[in-house]
C-alpha cells in the first residue's frame, strides 16, 4: 500500500531561483528561467550538496560544524504567502532572491504548514522532499533593507508562519516557469502520544 497519497492540489511554479553567495550579512540571489535539480540540489550553489555542516535549527541534536544530510538544498515559498509578507511589511510586493528563494509556488494553500516528507512532483516526474519550515531569519531583513530602508526591520515578524519550507531533491530533473507541482502527503494519522 503506498504510503505518500497524492491530492488534489497543485501549484504553478511562478519563479525560480538560487543564491549566488553566501554572506553572513545579506542574501544575494539570482532569478532563472528554468532549474536542473541532481541529487545535490543545484550544482554549484550555496545550499547545494548531499551534506551540509550542521547549524543552530539543530543544535539540540548536532554540534554546530557536524557534517550531516542536507535537506536543506531547496527554499520553497507560496506566492500567495509572499504577497501577504510584504502586505505586512507596507510594502507591494518582495523579489524572492532576497529571501534566497529557489521555487515559488502559487496555488497550494498553506505551503509553510505542509507536513514534513509530503513530496512535490512535476509532470516529468522531478520530486523535492519537503523537510519543514522554514523559519524567518534576519539575513533577508537585511538584504531588504538595502532596498527599502527601515521595513526591512520587520520581516522577521511579517514572515512568521509565512516563510515556506525547506526541502531536498528526491528525483532529479528540470523545472520551468509555468510548470505544475503535485502535492503528495503521508498517509498517516496525525502524532498523538499516549494513543496506544
């Protein structure tokens, strides 16, 4: 019995992106017309690679420096989410490279709450993994600052629960602007300690 279900929900990749460096103080990006996804990630890039040196999300597991999995190749945002941050901020509208976007999606509602191993696939097949959310930083705040002052001073709130998810690359393949994304889940209830 398969164990991902697939739904009724699919979105429409709007934009496509990557970093081009790394910087402790900003982010810098770039926008693309089209991705090929290895099992690396994107070639070449920051974030892209099977492993990754751990960092503070997992502090709790991990010594700051380990080298562990990386599912952490790809940062998926909602259009919709996107629009509703910069509504928060006073702003009409963010450019996704300030957040060190790779894919925004339109069209899946609630994209940052998706739950963590649900799939997004493409017509061609390309799967990404959604690890989980993505939670706001201050390096975007910064990068938006460069372009509209003080409101970069609240992204970190405007973005809470809005900031996408990460996610790892399971099926290589390319993606496109104007491509379709299916949502897949677990087919699981959800977690209730004591329940046995």
């Amino acid at each position: 019995m398969p164990a991902l279900k697939p739904t009724d929900h699919h979105g429409t990749i709007t934009w496509l992106g990557h970093m081009t460096e790394r910087r402790e103080r900003a982010i810098d990006g770039v926008a693309v017309p089209h991705l090929t996804l290895g099992f690396d990630g994107i070639e070449g890039v920051p974030y892209g690679g099977r492993t990754r040196a751990s960092c503070s999300r997992v502090s709790a597991q991990h010594p700051k420096g380990t080298e562990i999995a990386n599912v952490r190749q790809l940062s998926i945002i909602s259009a919709e989410e996107l629009a509703a941050i910069a509504a928060h901020m006073g702003l009409t509208s963010l450019d996704p490279a300030w957040l060190g976007a790779t894919v925004v999606v339109e069209g899946i509602p609630d994209l940052t709450h998706l739950p963590p191993s649900s799939r997004l696939q493409s017509p061609a097949g390309a799967t990404f993994v959604v690890d989980m959310e993505n939670r706001p930083c201050h390096q975007p705040g910064l990068t938006i600052a460069r372009h509209h002052g003080d409101a970069g001073k609240g992204f970190k709130a405007a973005a809470k629960g809005r900031r996408g998810v990460t996610a790892w690359v399971e099926r290589p393949g390319t993606l496109a602007i104007g491509d379709t994304l299916r949502l897949h889940v677990p087919d699981q209830p959800a977690w209730a300690p004591g329940f046995l």
